[in-house]
C-alpha cells in the first residue's frame, strides 16, 4: 500500500525509485513489524490478562513450569497483527504468492485462535478435538496448494528441487498437492511442538526467516540464481518482505518473551507461523532445505513420534519426557541453557542450509 504510493512519486523526486528494491522493502518491513510489536505488546499483555487469557499449565509436564500459570497467552494475534500490517504496508500485494502468504498465516492462526480460546476461556486442557484442529489444517493447506498448483507461469510448479545438485529436479505430478500439504500441515505442528519453553520457538523462527529469506531472495534474482545454479523462480523474490515481516516481529516479540516470559505466544502463533514457514518451503521449492533450516523442528517432532511409539510397543519411554526440550529440563538443565543452546546448534543449521547453495 505504502510501497505503491510512495514509488508513484519517482517520476517526481528520483530518490522514491529505492521502493522498488525489495531488500530496502524488506528491510522497512523488519523495522515496521518490530515496532508494531513493541508499541502495542504492553497494551496486549494488559488486555489478555484482563480477560483471563491465561496459560494453563499441566500438571504432568516439568513442575518447574507450574509458576509459569496465569501467563497471559495468544500473544500470537500479536506476532500475526504486525506480520500482516508490515507486509500490507511494503508488499506488492498485487503479486500472488504475497496473498497466498497471508492467507497461510492468518488462517492457520485462526485455526490456533480457537483451539486457544478453548483453553483458555472454556479451561478445556486438550483445546479442540485432535481430528477437528488437523483435520482444519489440511483442508486450508489443501486450498493453499491448490492455489500455486494451478500456475501456467511456473514451469516448475510440480518439481521437487534436490540440495546439492545443480538440475536434479523430481516431477511429482498430481502427488506435489499432498506432498505440499504434507510440507505444510507438518511445519506448522513441528513449530507448535517445539512451543514449549520460554523463546525458544519464537528465536528459531527468527533464525530460520533469515535463512529462508535470503534462499528466496537469490531464487528471485535472476542474476544470482544463474550465478549459484539455483531455480529461477521470477515472482518469488518478493516473499523476501514477508520474511523480513515476519523476522522483525519475531524479534520484537522475543523481547517479551523471552525467560522469564511476560506472554506466551499460544497456539494462535505456533501454528501460523510454523504454517507460513511450511507455505514458504513450498513456493520456494526449498522443502527439503526447510528440514534443514528447521532441523529443531523436525528433532522436536520425532522425539514426540519415537516417544509414543516407543510407550505403545513396549511400554517404556525413551526420554524422560517429550518433546525433547523438556527431556534436558528434567536432566537439570536450567530453562536459559536449553534455549540458547537449541538455538546455537539452529543458527548452525541454518548456515548449513545456505551452504547448500555453493556445494552444488
């Protein structure tokens, strides 16, 4: 909208032609989304514990946790808030994959909203029904898909991009829609799994908005995909302004979130931010890059799978609890040492990641 008016004026006074630069974009949206963030978290924070939008905790997870009850929650209509009015303000909102971004985020957080209305508000431990909440997840993951599947533009469309080659490409035919549903609906429930701890799901969706957006910017760059053998996806660099959206909010939310948290996030942003990070993987063709950039996500993920497996089939847990934060918290690792470390080894696998783009 900004972006627009203010790039009408070039013709007037030349300087105005820098709003056609998605990285000066990008970086007016990190600044936006920050300050968004940091204006209106007090009042927010303020306003849910007003109306008993509270945490509840369960007994059966770390008891260190029980003083963390009455935290006020659904700080994601924050996270989200600042993402969509920064990406409205810097966004070419006439580019097709921005709006598909959009709709990935709020719908998801929609879906998060509920299931934290209901426990919270109707102090319903469980939130919506297990089938209800995935079963939501994939019909708008399914609608998603379908809206870049049907793209005459995109000779790639139904092409799987393998790491570390240079044209090794995979046409997945018709089987692109569930396997994008797959990216999708698993992204968004590995960020909502590993939402357990103070800031830690928070800072590596930061860090893997960094890496994701400067995998997207050189595909979107026609000089630097040919340059780095990268897919030359034309219209994608843009999701560079939503990335940089979504890592200024990341990070102004952080600063009240972090331990001891102020606000927890809540299902509301785990979900739409786990489903924005899968929805970019998939329109990037980095869907196998994003288990690499999210390598916590995917660890979190499948220390809750084994768990259960493990519980089910011989009657014994493999870790002390799950996810596998919480397994280190009950070793005796204080809060602050999980999450900083969680994070150093994401920031390592996020520079793996961009490494990909040379070892090809």
């Amino acid at each position: 909208m900004l972006y627009k008016l203010f790039y009408s004026f070039q013709d007037v006074y030349s300087p105005f032609n820098v709003f056609r630069y998605i990285t000066f974009r990008a970086a007016l949206a990190v600044i936006t989304a920050l300050l968004i963030t940091f204006i209106l978290a007090p009042w927010i924070i303020k306003k849910l514990r007003k109306l008993s939008m509270t945490q509840y905790i369960r007994d059966d997870g770390p008891k260190t946790h029980l003083d963390k009850t009455g935290t006020p929650t659904m700080g994601g209509i924050l996270i989200i808030l600042s993402v969509v009015l920064s990406v409205v303000m810097w966004g070419d909102l006439s580019n097709k994959f921005i709006l598909i971004m959009l709709l990935a985020i709020t719908g998801f957080g929609l879906i998060g909203l509920v299931d934290d209305y209901l426990k919270a508000i109707k102090r319903n431990p469980k939130g919506m029904k297990g089938w209800y909440k995935f079963g939501a997840q994939i019909v708008l993951a399914l609608i998603i898909g379908f809206m870049f599947y049907h793209d005459p533009e995109d000779p790639y469309i139904a092409n799987l991009s393998i790491p570390f080659f240079k044209s090794w490409l995979i046409d997945l035919g018709w089987f692109y829609i569930p396997f994008s549903i797959l990216v999708i609906v698993g992204a968004s429930n590995a960020v909502n799994l590993t939402d357990g701890i103070d800031g830690l799901a928070i800072g590596l969706v930061g860090i893997a908005c960094l890496a994701n957006g400067a995998l997207i910017y050189i595909s979107g760059h026609a000089g630097f995909s040919k340059y780095l053998h990268v897919l030359y996806l034309p219209r994608v660099g843009e999701l560079t302004v939503f990335c940089g959206a979504m890592f200024g909010a990341a990070l102004g939310f952080l600063w009240y979130n972090s331990h001891p948290a102020d606000i927890f996030m809540g299902d509301v942003g785990s979900l739409g931010l786990g489903g924005s990070l899968g929805t970019l993987a998939v329109i990037s063709k980095q869907e196998i890059v994003l288990a690499l950039v999210g390598g916590i996500f995917v660890i979190e993920t499948f220390s809750v799978m084994i768990q259960v497996i493990s519980f089910k089939l011989t009657g014994k847990r493999v870790f002390k609890m799950a996810p596998i934060h919480h397994h280190f918290e009950e070793k005796g690792w204080p809060e602050p040492k999980v999450i900083v470390r969680f994070w150093i080894v994401g920031i390592i696998l996020a520079l793996l990641s961009l490494a990909t783009l040379k070892v090809r």
